[in-house]
C-alpha cells in the first residue's frame, strides 16, 4: 500500500489490490484471472501495459478494474468500470389512444 501525502489517508495501488485479490487460495480469485494486454500509451505514442481484473461486488454488480502503465513516460492510469449485463427489472406499459372524431 502507498501512503498519500495527507495524514491519515491510504490510497491503495489497483495493482497491489489485483495482485493480492489474485495471490489468495479461494476459488473465486482463480475463476477471475488478471489478464494483461498491450495498448497504447495516449501521453508518449508509445505501447503500456494495461491490466484487467473482473471482480463482483456483493450486493451491487460486476466491475472490471482496469490499471495502465508505460514503462517509457511512467504514466499511470487507473478505472473502474461496471461489466456484466443489467438485471432485467422494470415495467413495460403500453398505452393505446383511439382517434377522435373528424368534424
């Protein structure tokens, strides 16, 4: 974990969070791998690393947690994003309206 300048607050790095969602022996960590792909870094042209982790939050939903580094410019970049599909909710209504009459 990193500590940020102010006192008493901790910000935690997306790759120590992944890293240790994923070192852990529960089944649920193996069924959600850390996939890293090349992409392109925005800030030096250059190609980065970005991290990809697919992970349910209880009671809410599924999110990937995404984490881009470039090796060349150091520039960092952290997301979280929700994933999966919406739970089909809701109501459906349909209203008809007859024509009026023409006088």
């Amino acid at each position: 974990m990193a500590s940020s300048g102010e006192e008493g607050r901790v910000v935690v790095d997306l790759r120590s969070a992944a890293e240790s969602a994923g070192g852990g022996g529960d089944e649920e960590a193996h069924a959600a791998p850390l996939h890293e792909i090349e992409s392109l870094c925005m800030r030096c042209g250059d190609n980065g690393t970005t991290r990809l982790l697919m992970t349910m939050i209880p009671h809410f939903r599924e999110v990937v947690l995404m984490a881009f580094e470039c090796p060349h410019c150091g520039e960092r970049n952290n997301e979280v994003q929700f994933a999966g599909q919406l739970q089909p909710k809701g109501c459906c209504y349909r209203l008809e309206v007859p024509r009026g009459q023409n006088e």
